[in-house]
C-alpha cells in the first residue's frame, strides 16, 4: 500500500477574476521510506503540487482528483482529521525559513507548540526534546537558542531549527519545498545532508521539490521531471543521466555547469519555460524542442514506459542519445 | 517587504529607537501623562467644587486660590478643568476601544476568509466610509436623546470602516506570509493561528492606528458635546466648557474657551505625535 498516491491531481486557480488550470493531471504515488524528488523550472507546479499534498492550495482555487495518505483521501477529511494529519503525520520543510517561522516568537516556543498543543506533551517534555533535536540537527548551545528570536539566526541555522521541529515527533512524510535554495552555496550541502541523515535513520517518506536536477539524483529514490504543470518523465534517479527519455530532461541536464571541461559555452534552452496556463493542442514542450515533429504539435502525449522510464513524448524511443 | 527584512528593520529600530522616539514624544507623553491623572484623580485634586454655582462670581479673573478665575456662573475654571478631564478622556477612551476592536475583528475575518466574505466585508466597508460620522451621530441622537454612550456609538461606527479598510491591508499581506502557512501545515487551528500567530504580529499596526485615532478621538468626541450632543451639563466636560464660554469670548471674557480648548487641542497633537513616533520605531510607517 502505497502511503501517498496522487490521482490525476488539477488545480485551478484564479487569475483576474477567470478560473485557470495550472496543474493537469498529475499522478504518482510514494511508498512508506521513499524518497521521491520533483524537479523542474519556475512555473513548472512542482512546488503547487506538493502544497496540495500538505492540504495548502492557494485561495480560491479548485482542485480535482484525489490525493490519498493511507487510503484517506484527504480532501474528503473532516478538519478534524485534516488538523491531526497535518499535526502529526506529515512535515514541511519550507524554501525561506525566515518567511516560515513566527519572528515574534522565540525559537522555544516555535519548536515546543506544535508538540505541546497538538499532541499533548508537557511543555518540559517539549523542551527536553527540543534541546535534543537542535544537538542532533548540529545546533550549538541549544538551551540559549531555545530563548533567541529568529531575527537572531542565520539562515543556516534557522532552517536547521525547522528541520529539527519536524523531528520532535515522527512523521510518516517529510515535504521539502526548495529547502535550500534559500541558504548560502556553503551551508546548502550541509543542511541537505543532514535531511538526507535524518530521513533515511528514521525511514520517513520525502517529497523533495528543487530545480537542482544533481539534489535531486543524489538523495531521491525516483525522479519527477515536471513541464508546464504537468508530469512529463518519471524514472529512478540512478537512471537520471545515462537512461532519461524526454527530450526536456536531456535539456535541462545539458544547460547546467559541468566540472570538467568546462571551455565549452553552457546550453541553454530556447524560448522561454511554459507555465501551466498555456493552452496548446500538443505536447507543451514542442514550440521548444528540436525533434519536434507535426504529431508533437497536433496531440498531446500520453504517459507511457519506455524502459525503466515512463514517459510523455511522442518521439522518445525514436531519439538515440548515444549519437547525439 | 519579507518578514527578514520587516525583522532587521525592527531591530534596527529598537536600537535607535530613543533618538527616533524623539524630545517631541517624550513631551507628548507627560502631557498625556498629566491629563490621564487628572482623568482618574481630577475629583480628588480639584481644589474647589466644580459644580459650585455663585453668580456673584461669574466671569471673574484669576484671584488667589482660583488660579484661572471663574465662568458664567461663578464656578471655578481649574477645578472644572481637572474633572472635565475624566469625561472629555474617558469618551474618546471606549471609543477608541470598540472602534479597535471591531475594525480588527472585520480585518482580520476579511484577510483569513478571503473570497466572498472580504467582498463583502470591503463594499459594506465602502459604503460606511461613504457616510459622515456627524450625521449618523446626530440620527442617533435623536432616537436614543443625547449622552455620552450615545456619542461615542455614533462615532465607533463611523471610525470602524476606515480603521477596518486600513487594517484589512496589513491583515492580507501577513496571513499571505509562509509563517502562517507553515503553522498550518502544523495542524494548528485557524483560531489559534488567529490569536497567538497573526494578531500579535498586527499588534504593532493596530496599535500605531488606535493611537492616531484616539487624537481624532478627542476632538470628535469633543465636538459632539460641543453641539450639546456628548456629555450633558453639569457634568464638566472641554468640549461643552469651549460651547459654555462663547457667550463670554463675545462679552471679552475668553478664559474658559481657550483653557479648554488648549486642553483639547493638547491631547489631540500628543496623541498625533505619540502615534507617528511609534509608528517609526516600529517601522510601520
């Protein structure tokens, strides 16, 4: 049984006044332990998509299909059942941590409230607890930032401190929305690794959102490259680089810097990314891509295996990467 | 503006924020100081009884023992003054109270509910800002005679609108802010997030704004009874002291018009400066 599953998930939201589909059918699901990443552009829905699984759409939006955490779906959950969802079986690890925490409350009270209202611990259990998880997420005299505002903080360590509220308790999912695009080139390894750590010694599930396509391979079980609001190639990450499909995802790993032979000018993509909003007939990718033939232009296409990948382009087993 | 940077502002703020408060606002506050204990000791301190009448007295100068002389009817002016604090402080007071609490409460159901309830919420708003407070206040005194409960109704509802308009603004953009969402995510309940989250960190707005409007206040409140619609005689109130000695300001006898009205003009530019000054050190501008 899979703990989430995804099913033919569309979102839309409201733009001046007119409803419009950003998300399109997307589906996946995620087995208890894995880690599954979702990578792609600005604008491409990853981050949308993995709001709608914590249950924060935007406001006045409209979802369709279903998302189900342990066979509940959980738009169908009473608030109730949403609050101890939310409370105590999953966690979102948020891009900006300063924009994510309170900065009118101590760090104490930030890591101790959930565990002490919610769950109903002692407020000195808590704060036992809280003083253990900053030791283990590599905080330094932890008694004294329990007492520290967040404006206190740098950015490295405040997104430490919210990793290390989402380790007070157990959760069964970890949602990381970019947690690291926010912080310094320096402390961004660092915290990755210690979520990588943290996740994989306490077996919790992760859906870990990024357009860094290299993160991504190296702490995810299984990729999803997402185009335009929609899922366009779904592959085990050890695969990422010899065996991708889609024309996008070779793009995209060709347009990032190399370390060696590096003379060589960096390839962009042409035109410019796609948001969901776009309405073709085709495959949205095709006004970018250069095997791009009538049938890309004319039908959309469908989700298929090719491989150890499942794949949406018309033209993915004709390609030969080898001789390109 | 993020948060991070709302954040350092503040706490560069709170490192200036005595050069920033200023001499001008430190004065301010003692003259406010002043009154706020006259308002709660006026009976108390008075040195004569403010309601005394003796017309052999009326409209004579300051004497020993009656340090700002006597009005029309030979009461004396500083005794009336320092209890006409507590009527002409308290009014704007539960004014200042309800109209804060109910512009917030309409802000923040607006920015938390969003969709058809803000729509509604801000054309009500709208049309209520449309409305002169004056009027309404004189409707309803019409209907319920003239008091000062009556007065300060009139006018809570005649400052809610622009209050909630203003806060409302404030409200959306921080129930926008990730924090909140984070905490969603949490499992927390929308009133806890409400109450222990969102408002404290509007506090530093609603109170910047209730203070500014308490100078309002004053003066508003103080019109109204100006007009004989607020505080009813004999109770000594500014407002009805400036309406009391017009008759004299016309026979030469300027005293009591201008005692109160300094008294009333005081309070509302302290209020003003108070507001603005806190208004900059925390960085609400």
């Amino acid at each position: 049984m899979s703990l989430i599953k995804v099913d033919s998930l569309s979102i839309d939201v409201l733009i001046d006044g007119a409803h419009s589909r950003v998300i399109h059918e997307v589906s996946f699901e995620v087995e208890p332990g894995e880690a599954l990443g979702i990578v792609g552009e600005s604008g491409s829905g990853k981050s949308l998509t993995l709001r709608a699984i914590a249950g924060l759409t935007p406001p006045e939006s409209v979802m369709g299909g279903r998302i189900d955490f342990n066979d509940f779906d959980i738009t169908e959950m009473t608030s109730d059942r949403l609050l101890e969802y939310r409370s105590s079986q999953i966690a979102m690890i948020f891009q900006d941590p300063r924009a994510a925490i309170n900065p009118v409350r101590k760090i104490g009270d930030f890591l101790v409230e959930n565990v002490v209202t919610n769950l109903g611990w002692s407020r000195s259990q808590a704060r036992s607890r809280a003083v253990e998880v900053l030791t283990e997420v590599g905080i330094t005299n932890p008694e004294k930032q329990l007492r520290a505002f967040p404006s206190e903080l740098s950015g490295g360590m405040l997104q430490r401190v919210m990793i290390a509220s989402n380790l007070l308790y157990q959760p069964d999912l970890l949602l990381a929305d970019e947690p690291t695009t926010a912080l310094d080139v320096t402390t961004q390894s660092s915290v990755m690794a210690l979520i990588d750590d943290l996740r994989v010694t306490r077996g919790m599930a992760m859906i870990f959102v990024t357009h860094n396509l290299e993160l991504a391979a190296a702490v995810c079980d299984r990729i999803l490259v997402m185009y335009a609001g929609r899922i366009i190639e779904s592959l085990p990450a050890r695969n990422l680089h010899g065996h991708s499909r889609h024309p996008y995802t070779r793009a995209l790993l060709n347009a990032r810097p190399q370390a060696e032979g590096h003379e060589k000018r960096l390839v962009a993509i042409p035109g410019q990314p796609a948001s969901g909003l776009e309405w073709t007939t085709g495959c949205t990718y095709a006004s970018r891509c250069s095997f791009a033939q009538e049938i890309c232009r004319t039908d959309l296409p469908e989700m298929r295996k090719i491989g150890t990948s499942e794949v949406a382009c018309h033209r993915a087993d004709d390609i030969r990467w080898d001789k390109q | 503006m993020s948060i991070g940077q709302l954040a350092l502002r503040r706490s560069a703020g709170s490192r200036k924020s005595a050069k920033k408060f200023g001499w001008l606002g430190w004065a301010a506050v003692c003259v406010l100081s002043t009154f706020a204990f006259f308002g709660v000791f006026g009976a108390a301190v008075a040195p004569h009884d403010p309601n005394k009448i003796d017309l052999a007295y009326a409209y004579v100068g300051p004497i020993p023992g009656h340090l700002l002389g006597f009005d029309e009817l030979g009461r004396d002016l500083f005794s009336r003054l320092l209890v006409g604090a507590q009527s002409s402080l308290l009014g704007p007071f539960m004014l200042v109270f309800f109209a804060t609490l109910a512009g917030t409460t309409l802000a923040v159901v607006a920015a938390w509910r969003r969709g058809w309830v803000d729509a509604l919420l801000s054309t009500g708003v709208d049309i209520a800002i449309a409305f002169p407070g004056i009027l309404l206040a004189i409707i309803l005194v019409t209907i319920f005679g003239a008091s000062l409960p009556v007065a300060v109704l009139a006018l809570t509802l005649a400052y809610t609108p622009g209050l909630a308009r203003l806060l409302r603004t404030s409200a959306t953009r921080e129930t926008g802010m990730e924090y909140i969402k984070a905490l969603k995510v949490l499992g927390f309940s929308d009133s806890r997030i409400i109450f222990r989250h969102l408002l404290p960190n509007l506090a530093p707005y609603i109170f910047a704004q209730a203070i500014v409007m308490f100078g309002y206040a004053v003066l508003d409140i103080g019109a109204l009874s100006f007009l004989g619609l607020g505080v009813q005689a004999p109770t000594s109130d500014w407002g009805s002291m400036v309406a009391a000695g017009a008759s004299g300001l016309l026979q030469g006898y300027p005293t009591q018009t201008i005692a109160a009205g300094s008294c009333l003009v005081l309070t509302a530019v302290s209020f003003a400066i108070i507001g603005e000054r806190l208004a900059r050190v925390w960085g609400v501008e």
